[in-house]
C-alpha cells in the first residue's frame, strides 16, 4: 500500500511538471542593420549560471525552446562575431518577440555563420572555411581551389577568378615570388581561404581578384617539416614530377627554416599545319609537319627566419639560391606549292640551351595596431644579379627545292646570349579604420629593373659572324598607389577610390649590322594613368547581397614593344617593335549576386568589359616566304556575359562545384585601315562577333575520415581573337586519396588529361590574306598522365615557412 501511495504521489508531480513546460518562441535579430540573424545560439540560465535549455535560431532568426518555467531565469543570446546579449525572462509571456544582438566591435565587417562555418562575408571578401572532408579530398592546393565559386584551374594549372587571373597570397604575401610552385603549399594545414574583391580593396580591375590562402597557427616549439614526392608513371615521362622538402626549428617567438625543391619535366608535341597565302596575286599553298620536345629542371633551396612578436605582428627574413635549366629540340618540314609545283621545299632542325643560377632576397612584414582590422603590411623582395645566364638557339635549314629548282644547301643561324639583370619588388599596404562602420586604406607597390648585361654573339654557318649582335642597357620603374574610402550604411556598403599607374622605361639599344655597324635605338617613355573606381553592394539579409561595381584599368606596353629596331636574324620570321603604341585601357562593369546557405550556395555575376586601343601582333607578309612580326594598336573589343557558380555539399561526404560562363564578344579592328593600306594589304575581318562558353564541374567524395576521390572536368568553347580561334577544350583528371599514420602520410594516384583527348585540338587562322589551319598531332599536355603523390608531414608540419622561396619574376 506504501509503494502504491508512493507511486501515485510520483506521477502526480511528474505529470503537475510536464504540465507546467512551456514553449517559448522569438526572433533574433542583429541591432545595426535590422537583419536577421540565422544559427545564433539561444540560452536560458539560472542564478547559478547553469543552462536550463538551449535552442539555434533558423535560416529567418526564428527559434523555439521549451522550459520549466521558474523565476530568476534569463536569456543569454550568442553567436560567432556578436557580443553576448542577455535578456531577463518573463515567464508570463511565452512569445518574446524580436531580441536584438550587438555586433562585436572587433570584428569591422559583417560576418555570415553557416551550421559548418562555411561561409563568412566580410567587407571586401567572402572567407571559406576548410573542412576536413574537403582537405582529405584534395592531393595539392588547386582541388581546393577547384571547390570555390567563380575559380577554375586549368590543366596548365592557370587560376582564374571570375574569369580573370587571379592574383594569389598565402598570408597576405604575394605568392608570385614565394612559391616556385603552389604544390608546395601543406593541404592538411590550410585552415580557409578568403576570395577578395579587389575592386574594394585597391581598386584594380572589377572582374577577377584576389585568393588569399590562410594557414593554421602553429603554437608548439622543436623540430618539424613536410616531405613530398611527386612524379609521372608513365614510362616515357618518368622524369616528370617534383620532390620538396622543408624542415624548420621553432624555438619560442623564432621559427628558423630552410627550403629546398626540385621540379623537373618534359613537354613534346607534333604539330601539321596546312594554309593559303596570297602574296601578288598568286596563291601559294603550304603544308608543314613540326616537331618540339622540351626538358626543364628547377632547382632551389632558402634559408631564413620568422620572429613573431605576436600574434599581431610578424617579421620573415631568407636568403635563397636557383637554378634552372632547358633543352628544347625541334624540327620540321616545310614544303610550298604553286599550282601544285613544289615552290620551296626545306627540313628545319632548331636546339636551344638556356642555363640560370641567381641569389634572392626576400622581407615580409606585417603588423596590426590593434582589434578593429587597423594594419599595416610592408613587403620587399630582391633579385640578386645572376651568377650566370646563358642561352643559346641554332636553326638549321636543309633546302631541297628553291624557287621551282632542285638545290642542295644548308643555313644554319646560331644566337648566344649573356645577361645580367638586378631587380627590386616591393610594397605597402594600410588599412585605417575610422570608426565601426568606415575605413579607409592606401595601397603603393613599385618595382625596379635595372640591365646591368645584354649582350648576344651571331653565327652563320657555325662561323662568329657578329660579335656582338645585339647591346642593351636601361631601366625600367613602375609604381602604383591607391587611396580607397568605404563605409556602411545600413543595409548599403560603399567604396570608392582612385589608382595613379607611371611606367618609366630609360633604355638604349645597340643592333649591330653586317658591315659592323651599327644602328642605336634610345626608348625613353613615362605612361601616366588616372584611374577611378567604385562599388555599390546591398545586403538583402545575412544570406543574400547585390554587388555593382565600376573600375577602370591600364597597362603600359611593354618597353621591348616599343622598340622600333628590325630584326632579321631569322631568315622567315622578322619582329620590329612599334614606338607608337599606346597604353591598353579597360573599363570593367559588374553586377553579381550571391546566395550563401550552410550547405551550399550559388553566385551569379553580370560583367561588361570594353578594351581600347588593345595590341594585337600582326603577321605582315613580306615576301612570300618572309613574315614580319608587329605589334598595333587596334580599336577596342568588347565582352557581355555572367559567370554562374554553385556548390551543394551532401551528408558532408558528396561535394559538387559547377560554374559556367557565358558570353558574347565583339572585336572591332577598324583602326589598323590605314596602317595596312599602307603596307599594300587590303584590311579584311574588320569586326568579329562570337558566342562562348566554358563549364566547370568539380566533385570530391569522402568514403571514410582517411580515403576520397575527386574528379574535375572543364569544357572550354572555342574563342575568337583578332586572326582566327583556338579549337574547343575539355581539360579533365580524376584522383584517389588515402592518409595513413594518423593522416601523416598522403597516398594520392590518379590520371591527368581523362577525356582530354575526346575533342581533336588545333587552332585556325584567317587575316592577312593567310589562311590556315593547324592541328596537333601528338602533345603530351593532353595525354592522358598516371600519377603518384606522395607526402609526409612530421611534427608540426612547414609551420607556414614553406612558402619562402622563389625569385622576383
């Protein structure tokens, strides 16, 4: 009877209880802007500071939790990059309403937080978090880079962001003169990488922009270092591949290091061409058959030292020495017809040596003042004279038929050169910000190239038939400044500023004739350019924006286009530069839209771009036989089109990327007329119009913690420029990964170029009163490539120091 009572005493107060429970419900939203705030985390704590019930906000702020209601109970509301906002609880009053969140004053930009943090915008870049899935997918650094929205990696391994090139850093360091290869770069210790829009932050170009590859902290002192080998299995490209080796000493705030890598491979094609050229109103049919096989080697090896103040400031200091060298050989036959008459026929054979070794130095520094985003970053690396530089090019011509008659001769032209150059990189960058929501920046890079050597010897017939062909010596400097301002207002973010380019040459150039003497060129120019910028983006919530932006952008020709000596060293190919050039100018028009959820997203970019006065080098025939190589200013071209990108994640384990472009381009060249009715030449395919477009699908698949795949596959269509196009394109490869020793170990196998060869590969040409076609035979680019990666990491890994290395170019 007691154990019934007690029971019946037991359900009652369990039922009184559960009857008393109560669900709440509320909205969070963020105090500035008004938006909601998705994935904030809502807490309901007693006097004890114990949590009682918990609760995440949906993709709308909206959030449901269920208590026992009592008093002296609060809400406590949290989330990544707001301050922790508590609210008293009225238990009487169920339905909370709208609870506002404060914006943590550390953090100047917006942040977007998805359930995987995969996502975060930010003033002027969106910040993609690395999971552990995409990493254990990716064998180097470009099948990360794969993954991203608006980037896309070709088989040459060119990264193009929103369908331009991509300038890439690896902690705010310009990694053009860090890596001789990003191959380098540890995936494992990627932690996220950010895709910047450069026309908020220096205004340069509104396509394309910035990728800024972000690695883990390492905090532990001693020995650590990364190993990888990679290479070809294929027999006849066995010497194809790369090994690298870093190891580095953290000893308290010092890190010592030291570098070395090796990268060594082999490129061979074979090539027929068949075309017409109408010269003198005759038609003169040609059909030739060439050949080409490339052998490189890379060597090089830094030592240096990274002292880290703090966590706000670090300093990285190293000297390195590299090395390469080429051999190339080639040949062909050539063979013209008149009226189906042999008019000349010869075999050509060409090899060519290039030998380097040169000293670098390099200083990164990079300091921030304090919690709101205010930095400075000074950067400076020099390229040491060169120990030695050579190059050496032989062709030879076997001629079997000259005009219409039998004839057996041989010409053989041989260059060799020597220079010497010194060169200077470097910049500043600082970011200011005036209060919460405005900042200003000013951003100045320049770079110096001084000949101190330029000299080359000719031969004919392996007899020294100029000493000294060709003598140059001069300078070049460049400069860039930017001064930028943007502020938020609202829902509305602005940015706006103004770029100033000068490009001084100071060169002069001796060529030497063969009567010994001698004809000098003095190529002395400055290129001044003001250039506006600006970019409007609306915020439709934290998972939606709107972005236009304005920019417009310069180059200068380069100063070896502007010389106006004639060449003639080669007995069909002449070149002259054209002293009259003028800077290319762009003006860049964008509209893009994003759309971020946790698990996916999508992005979609409206782009205009207007080019004037773009160079294009013409093919003048001069005989024949002989062609002249010139570059011109022509009119301007034109492209209209949207970028489209998207990424859909399944259970964590299925990840899809799929971008396309598409686009409409118009390429007017009226403005060359004159120059070629001066020439003789009746001007033809004044304007071209063309419809393009490339898509890009990407996929990794996770089967455990330690084995994955990836595919990629990208179809290019062919493209129209001023002479003719470039055949359609699929570039495609597919890889297994497997991580063994606690992922310590990387195994990755795989095959490059899959389908490449599905589409035959070539180009076609139609101006100047040539027509021709060339396909390619054989090419090792495109054929199919098994194989191997191997990489270890030990300790703590590179310790972000194997990015060092890597000459000024």
């Amino acid at each position: 009877m007691k154990h019934f009572i007690l029971s019946v005493l037991l359900f009652t107060a369990f039922g009184l209880s559960f009857a008393q429970e109560t669900t709440f419900t509320g909205r969070v939203i963020e105090k500035d802007t008004k938006l909601v705030v998705p994935f904030a985390n809502i807490l309901v704590i007693n006097q004890q500071d114990s949590i009682l019930s918990a609760a995440l906000s949906n993709n709308k702020g909206e959030f449901k939790l269920k208590l026992i209601p009592q008093d002296n109970l609060h809400l406590r509301l949290t989330g990544i990059g707001y301050k922790n906002t508590d609210y008293p609880l009225d238990i009487s009053n169920p339905e909370l309403g709208d609870l506002f969140i404060e914006k943590d004053i550390k953090m100047l930009e917006d942040v977007e937080v998805s359930a995987q943090n995969t996502v975060v915008q930010k003033f002027d870049r969106k910040v993609y978090s690395m999971n552990e899935n995409k990493k254990a997918s990716a064998k180097d650094i470009y099948d990360l880079l794969r993954t991203l929205p608006g980037v896309s990696v070709d088989e040459q391994k060119n990264v193009r962001f929103k369908g331009a090139e991509a300038s890439i850093l690896v902690d705010d360091m310009p990694a053009e003169y860090l890596y001789p290869d990003l191959e380098m770069i540890p995936v494992q210790m990627v932690e996220k990488i950010e895709l910047i829009d450069a026309s908020m932050q220096t205004g340069e170009i509104g396509k394309g922009g910035i990728i800024n590859i972000r690695m883990q902290v390492q905090k532990e002192d001693g020995l650590s270092g990364v190993a990888s080998l990679r290479g070809s299995l294929e027999k006849d490209r066995l010497n194809s591949g790369n090994a690298y080796l870093n190891l580095n000493l953290k000893a308290d705030k010092w890190v010592f290091f030291n570098n070395a890598y090796l990268m060594q491979g082999r490129w061979a094609s074979e090539t027929e061409s068949n075309g017409v050229l109408e010269f003198d109103d005759i038609n003169y049919t040609s059909n030739s058959v060439s050949n080409y096989d490339y052998s490189y080697a890379y060597l090089m090896d830094y030592l240096g030292a990274q002292y880290n103040f703090n966590k706000n400031t670090k300093l990285v200091l190293a000297l390195g020495i590299n090395g390469n060298q080429s051999t190339s050989t080639g040949g062909g036959q050539m063979t013209q017809l008149v009226d189906d008459q042999i008019y000349r026929k010869y075999d050509r054979n060409n090899n060519s040596i290039n030998e380097q070794i040169r000293g670098n130095a390099y200083a990164f520094f990079r300091h921030s003042f304090d919690t709101t985003l205010r930095e400075i970053k000074i950067y400076t690396s020099v390229n040491l004279p060169q120990f030695n530089q050579y190059n050496s090019s032989t062709n030879t011509y076997n001629y079997q038929v000259q005009n219409f008659a039998p004839t057996d001769s041989i010409l053989s032209t041989a260059t060799i050169d020597h220079n010497k150059r010194f060169s200077l990189y470097s910049g500043a960058y600082y970011n200011h910000p005036i209060n919460e929501k405005t900042r200003w920046n000013a951003n100045y890079r320049a770079s110096l190239s001084n000949s101190l050597q330029d000299d080359n010897e000719y031969y004919q017939n392996e007899i020294l038939y100029l000493p000294e062909s060709t003598k140059e010596s001069g300078i070049s400097f460049n400069q860039f400044l930017s001064v930028r301002l943007g502020t938020k207002l609202g829902k509305w973010k602005l940015d706006a500023g103004i770029n100033q380019q000068h490009y001084h040459y100071d060169f002069t150039i001796h060529n030497y004739n063969e009567d010994l003497s001698d004809t000098t060129a003095y190529i002395m120019a400055d290129f001044y350019n003001i250039l506006p910028s600006a970019t409007i983006m609306f915020t439709i919530d934290s998972l939606q924006d709107l972005k236009l932006s304005y920019s417009r952008t310069a180059r200068a020709p380069w100063y070896s286009q502007l010389n106006p000596i004639l060449f003639k060293r080669n007995p069909y190919s002449w070149s002259q530069g054209n002293p009259d050039l003028t800077p290319i100018v762009h003006n860049n028009v964008y509209l893009g839209y994003s759309l971020n959820k946790p698990m996916w997203n999508l992005s979609a970019d409206l782009f205009y771009t207007q080019t004037n006065n773009d160079v294009a080098y013409l093919q003048i025939p001069i005989s024949e036989s002989i062609h002249l190589s010139s570059p011109e200013n022509y009119a301007y071209n034109s492209r209209l089109g949207i970028d489209l990108g998207g990424y859909l994640s399944i259970n964590g384990k299925y990840n899809f990327n799929l971008s396309g472009s598409f686009y409409h381009s118009e390429i007017d060249s009226g403005n060359l007329s004159d120059a070629l009715e001066n020439l003789g030449i009746t001007p033809e395919n004044v304007k071209q119009k063309n419809f393009g477009y490339n898509i890009k699908l990407s996929t990794d698949v996770s089967f455990s913690k330690n084995t994955s795949a990836m595919f990629y596959v990208n179809y290019t269509s062919r493209e129209y420029s001023l002479s003719g196009y470039e055949f359609d394109q699929i570039s495609s490869s597919i890889n297994m990964t497997q991580r063994f020793f606690d992922r310590r170990l990387t195994l990755s196998v795989g095959i490059n170029n899959l389908l490449n060869d599905l589409m035959p590969r070539g180009s076609y040409y139609d101006y100047m009163n040539q027509t021709y076609t060339e396909d390619i035979l054989y090419s090792t680019q495109i054929q199919r490539m098994l194989f191997v990666s191997l990489k270890y990491r030990f300790n703590k890994g590179d310790r972000n120091t194997g990015q060092v290395g890597q000459d000024v170019n």
